[in-house]
C-alpha cells in the first residue's frame, strides 16, 4: 500500500502506518507517532502499572485534533 498523503500530491511512498482514526496509510514522512499511556484498571490484588503504547496518526486527523 502506498502513502495516502502523498498520493494526493502525486507521489507514490510506500506507507508504513495506518492512521488509527480515518485509517489512512501513511509513509514516515506523514505518519505522526506520540506516546500514550494505558492505565489498567485496578483490581484487588493486582499491582497497578502503566503501560505504554503508541498511537498513530496522519496530518489530517493530527491538524483535526489540534484544531479543537
Ligand atoms: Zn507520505
Ligand atoms: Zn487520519
């Protein structure tokens, strides 16, 4: 699959992401990746810990959020 953001523009990338929102691929140049955590929910017994995981997005849907 190639790059959505650069097929609009002509170029042909080969994507590498997929959009988490609009599911867009996305080439490195585009992909926008940020750090998320996860917090489990607590349960008796059981150790409370974060987890990271990581959230990708494309400039449309990044442009979006920021906007609100
Ligand atoms: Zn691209
Ligand atoms: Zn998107």
């Amino acid at each position: 699959m190639n790059c959505y953001e650069c097929a609009q523009s002509g170029r042909a990338s080969a994507a590498v992401a997929i959009c988490r929102l609009c599911g867009a691929a996305v080439c490195t140049e585009h992909v926008h990746s940020e750090p998320m955590q996860v917090r489990e929910p607590a349960q008796p017994g059981k150790v409370i810990h974060d987890q990271s995981a990581r959230r990708l997005t494309c400039p449309l849907c990044r442009a979006a959020e920021e906007s609100v």
